[in-house]
C-alpha cells in the first residue's frame, strides 16, 4: 500500500530503508487507517442526517421534536476515542524510545552541527569532518548526536529516520541503519531563514570495507602543496600567501595545512564530493566558479561567504584546479 511508486522519489517516508523508518512507517499506516475509518465514518452519518432530515413537505412549518441530550450517544463517543489513541499511544511512545538510541554495541557515533545553510559532520575518534555529505556503512546503527551553532534546523532523512530538531545549547539524540547501499537524500525541515530550502545533504550508504577506505582515505590527507602548477597557485591564493585576494583560509578548513578556519564547511578532499552549496548544485567547474564569483546567485541569502568579483579569471581558475585536486 502507499509504496507503488515511492521508492522513484529520492526523499519518501514510503520507502523505509531501516529499522526506524519502518517502525515509523508502520505507526503512520496505523493511525492513517484509524483516520480512513473515522472520516469515513463522519461523512457517512452526516451524509444520512443531511437526507433524513431533508424538508419533506414545504408547507409544513411544524417543530420536529427536541431533543436534550443523550447519555448513551454521549458515553460512546468519549469511550470510541479513549479506546482509538491507547490502540494508537502504545506504540507511539514505544517507537519514540526506540528512535531515540540504538541498543547495538558497535553503533557508530556521528556529530552533526547545522549552520546557516549546511550540515557539519564529526566522526568522533577520528579527526575527520566533513560537510553535507555523510558517508555510512551498511546495516550498522549510526547513532547521531545533533546540534545547531545558530538556529533552529532540522535533520531530515525521509527513508532512514523521521525528522529531529538540531536547537542551539541543547544535544539531541536519534539513530538509524541503512540496510541497503544508496544515495539518501536529506533536507532542513524546520524553517530557518532565506536558504532554508537550500540546506540540503546526502547520506551515502557504502559496505563497510568502503566506508572503512573512504574513511582512511579522509585521514591520510594529500601533500599539502600541489606539484600541478595551476594547482599550486590556487593552494597560494587559498592559502593568502600571494598577494592577499582570496584568503579562503580564514573562513575554510583543509586538514593537513595552515587553513583552519571554522566559519564555513571544512574542503578537505572537496574535489570527492559530488555537490557543493549544501548539496543544491552538482561540484562541477562552472558551479564552483560561479559560486566563488557570487555565491548569492546560486543560493539567495548565503550567509558568511563573501563574493569576489574582482579576481581574475585566471585566479578563479586556479583556485578551482585546486579545490577539485582535493581528495582526488
Ligand atoms: Cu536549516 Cu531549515
């Protein structure tokens, strides 16, 4: 039911690819047939009272007989209901606990910070941070620990896991498992200013012995200057030591150089990841220059990121060659 045509649609609920998007899945199956039934049953009483007591005669102006109450109809329809949300609250509350923490000894622990506009994700134990792409293993419990550094977002895998908030001070806990090798497609859901809509992420489900390798591969890092000289003018220009014209360094991070910053997402192994502006436009060349150019072209209201209009083409260029080098 429900799932004929949901698992062509990358961000559906009606494709449960895991333990808690189908207890979830299952809980809303539950209360939307209680919800059939009850409409259903609304429509068709007040359907039999609007012909029943249809006007018969026009000519006869005589009062139907009043009623005053009726105990028995009244003690129904207190116990119907009373009877309806216990059927419906046991297993609400049952799959609440069960979402909120996975019971598995080898759940793997993520971090996930929201900004305005992306997602920032910690791989606790190692010193890999990445952004708006999560890579996972197959078929093992990810226990998630959300945070926000601004306002209030919104973590959001439709076929993995129902939507938690991410809210400033405070951690919030949820998990899921992947049970099949996939691309998810994830989404902000609680409104949070201008880019709201754009603050998407991919979580990449991979077999474990991948994970494992993509996750060596983030460890290992890359020579910190590039031999490609086009390359090695954009690590310079990156890294502000030609004349001041990017200095990218202040706001970005990339692990095994000076470049620290922690404003915006860290670029470590950028060149692997397939989308940049918080997963709303594939990583090609033209998408990053135009980006870096003007980044509220290609995503309206974009906090923090300054435009540089001024740089050269060539300069655009070579720092392009290097950010696609990265982790390539
Ligand atoms: Cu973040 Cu909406």
């Amino acid at each position: 039911m429900l799932s004929g045509c949901a698992s062509a649609l990358p961000q559906t609920p009606f494709d449960a690819a895991g333990p808690v998007a189908q207890w979830q899945l299952d809980l809303l199956k539950l209360t939307l047939w209680f919800a059939i039934a009850i409409g259903v049953a609304v429509c068709a009483i007040l359907l039999y009272v609007v012909w029943r007591f249809r006007e018969k005669d026009p000519t006869d102006k005589s009062v139907p007989a009043q009623i005053q109450g009726n105990h028995k109809l009244e003690v129904l329809w207190t116990i119907i209901p009373i009877v309806i949300l216990t059927i419906v609250s046991i297993p609400t509350v049952r799959v609440a606990f069960q979402a909120h923490a996975s019971t598995a000894a080898d759940a793997m622990p993520v971090r996930v910070i929201a900004h305005q506009w992306w997602f920032e994700f910690e791989y606790p134990g190692t010193d890999v941070t990445t952004a708006n792409e999560l890579y996972i293993p197959v078929g093992r419990d990810i226990q998630i620990a959300l945070e926000s550094d601004d306002v209030i977002h919104s973590f959001w895998v439709p076929k993995l896991a129902g939507k938690v908030d991410l809210i400033p001070g405070r951690i919030n806990q949820m998990w899921f498992r992947a049970e099949r090798e996939e691309t998810y497609f994830g989404q902000c859901a609680e409104f949070c200013g201008a880019a709201h809509a754009q603050m998407r992420f991919r979580v990449i489900a991979l077999p474990q012995a991948e994970f494992d390798a993509w996750l060596l591969k983030q460890q290992a890092g890359h020579p910190e200057v590039p031999t490609d000289p086009v390359a090695k003018l954009g690590y310079e220009l990156f890294m502000g030591t030609t004349p001041a014209k990017a200095n990218c360094l202040i706001c970005h991070a990339v692990d095994g150089t000076k470049a620290q910053g922690a404003v915006g997402p860290n670029l470590t192994n950028f060149g692997a990841r397939s989308t940049l502006a918080a997963g709303v436009y594939e990583n090609t060349e033209e998408h990053l220059k135009q980006w870096i150019r003007k980044p509220s072209e290609l995503k309206p209201g974009v906090k923090a990121m300054p435009p540089h209009p001024n740089m050269t083409e060539e300069e655009l260029h070579a720092i392009v060659t290097y950010l696609q080098s990265l982790g390539k």
